[in-house]
C-alpha cells in the first residue's frame, strides 16, 4: 500500500511551492504552516484565515495524518508504550517515560528495520516501511502527553539514518522557529552507523548523536551487529573526529552489556582505546532477553563493575536505568506481537 499525500509534514517551502502552484497568495504558506505546527490544525477547512476556495481544495487533495494510538499499556513505573497504525497500515511503537520533570518520548522512525542486530526484536521484523516525516510527527503530535514532552530521542523502531530525509525533514520541523519551537539540546538520534548518511546528519541537525556500539572489535560486533560489515564502527568513529562535541552537542555510545560477550577486560581497554581522544559518554543498558535469544542479562554487580572499569579509563559512563519491563518496552516486541495477531 503506497501513502497518501499529506499536508502534515511538508516544509514552509514546500508549502510555499503548493501555495505558488495553487495561484494562493505566498503568505499562505506562512499561515498554513501555523496552523500546521503551531496550532496543530491540520484540516484545511478549519484554517479560517485562507480563503474558503482553496481551503476546499486542499481538503480535497491532501488525506490526513494525525491519527491518536490504537494501543496502549501502561508500566508500573509510569512508561507508557503507544502503538500507533501508519497511513500504510503498519504498526509502529512510541515510549513515552516520565521521569521527575522530564518526559522524553522515544520516537520511531520505520516500521520494521533491516539492519538486523541479533539482540533486537525489530530486527527480526525486517523492514516494512520507511515512516513519512508525518508519520514521525505524528507520534509526538497525537501523543496524549503531548505538552508534558521536555525530550525526544529517536531510538524506537529503525535506523534513523536509513530514512535520513524524512527524519531530517520532521527535525527540521520540529525544532524551526516556524515549526514546534524545540531547542535541539532536548533531542537524541540514535545510530548503529549508517556511514554513508553520517555527514550528511551531522551537517544538517545540531541534535545530539548516539552511536550503538555494543562491541569495540570487529568480528565480535558483526555477529550482532551485521552493519558493521558494511560500515565498520572504526569509520564511524573516525568521522566523529572531524566534528566538535565539546560544546552544545553532545555524542554518546549505547552498550547492551551481554553477560559473557562483551563484558570482560578485553573489552573495556579496546573500548578505552577505540574512543580515546573522543569527548564522550558511554551509556550502558542490561541485555533484556528477547523470545528465543541466545544471549544473557548480566546482574547487578556486573554492571556496576564494567561501569567502574571503564570510569577508571576516564571514560565517562553511566547505567541506563531500565524502564517498562513489564509491558515489553524494548523496541519491536509490542508491535511483533500486534503484527502477528492484528487488533
Ligand atoms: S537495534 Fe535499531 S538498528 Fe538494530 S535492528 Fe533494532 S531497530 Fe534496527
């Protein structure tokens, strides 16, 4: 199923092009993209500052795209996992985690992925569709939390950076002074490495980068990580040498910390010298047990003790406190089950 063309998503110059190509005035395109982005109005024929003609005729022309979540569960830690339908009939997932003052929501940016990482529950799903910048909006804009959002991250379903226009179309939405208004600093994409796009992103956006590592050396990372074959993780690092995150952005490395695979000294001194030189953050996250996974959640101690070794190095790094467990809140798992037995 192709998606419809929607007027959500569309840039101030595109809006403007349309507005051109309508003989509408070029103010329009302004007032629409208030109504769009501000007001979050997207049906022409409420916008009651364009004249009723062509407000009839964008009606006409452009189908809908804001669409609330179809699902919903709900953690004993106050996560809220939303599955939402895209226009092409997919299901996606969007977490939604309070924490104190801060809300961040955890975007989706395909349905499915192809990159294939063995520790993944979307991975196993393949790639169903790349999501349209609306769609991504969609999951901030039709989130009933909306206004309580202090932060973004995309690191739901897919690789952002295999979907780079639309996902630097909707940043740039929602970050314009036309758009939402979101200062960049609240914002974190997150990537296993999709070097042919890396510039590009990082040229384009000042959000914040995470970079999945998982394994410092090669051969270990690609029998989890198949992309590193493509694109090594040395490349992506090099790459990150030639830009400047000392001062408002900030990059970061994921750790899924598998207990026995890429938790021993070894690992921390090749990981100690892959990033050296690097003004950086390692995050570590608990290994959760995906249905049929090979691999083991290290316990507590474990953690603490790969966390301690790599501060030692003089790396910064933290634990990522787990969130949702309870309601399969890592990424793919809610939308696998849904995906197999259809509401
Ligand atoms: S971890 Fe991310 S990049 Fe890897 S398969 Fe899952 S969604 Fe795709």
């Amino acid at each position: 199923m192709t998606a419809p063309e929607t007027l959500y998503g569309k840039t101030p110059e595109e809006l403007d092009a349309l507005c051109r190509d309508a003989g509408m005035p070029r103010f329009a395109a302004r007032q629409i993209a208030r109504w769009l982005y501000v007001r979050h109005v997207e049906d022409p024929l409420r916008m009651t500052d364009i004249a009723a003609a062509h407000r009839q005729r964008l009606a006409e022309r452009f189908a809908p795209a804001l669409r609330a979540p179809e699902h919903a569960s709900v953690s004993a830690d106050g996560t809220k996992k939303y599955l939402f339908r895209t226009l092409q009939g997919n299901f996606i997932e969007s977490a939604y985690i309070p924490d104190g003052e801060r809300a961040t929501l955890c975007v989706s940016s395909q349905a499915g992925c192809r990159m294939g990482c063995r520790f993944c529950a979307t991975g196993r799903q393949g790639l169903q569709q790349s999501l349209s910048a609306a769609e991504i909006l969609n999951q901030i804009v039709s989130l009933p939390e909306r206004d309580r959002l202090t932060n973004l991250v995309f690191m739901g379903m897919g690789e952002p950076l295999d979907n780079t226009d639309n996902v630097l179309r909707a940043l740039e939405i929602i970050t314009s002074e036309w758009g939402f208004g979101w200062s960049p600093t609240r914002i974190t994409l997150s990537t296993a490495g999709v070097v042919p796009q890396l510039r590009r992103f990082l040229d384009s956006s000042k959000v914040h980068l995470a970079v999945s590592l998982h394994n410092p050396f090669p051969d270990e990372r690609a029998e989890i990580m198949p992309v590193e074959k493509a694109w090594p993780i040395a490349r992506v690092v090099d790459i990150l040498r030639e830009y400047d995150f000392t001062h408002q952005r900030r990059v970061s490395f994921e750790y899924i910390v598998m207990s026995g695979l890429n938790d021993s000294p070894r690992h921390i001194r090749e990981l100690s010298r892959l990033l050296n030189g690097i003004k950086c953050r390692i995050n570590l996250i608990r290994f959760h047990r995906i249905p049929g996974s090979p691999y083991f959640s290290p316990d507590d101690d474990a953690m603490i003790r790969f966390r301690d070794a790599l501060t030692a190095r003089g790396i910064q790094t933290t634990i990522r406190a787990s969130r949702g467990e309870d309601i399969q809140a890592a990424c793919g798992l809610l939308s696998t089950r849904m995906k197999n037995e259809p509401a």
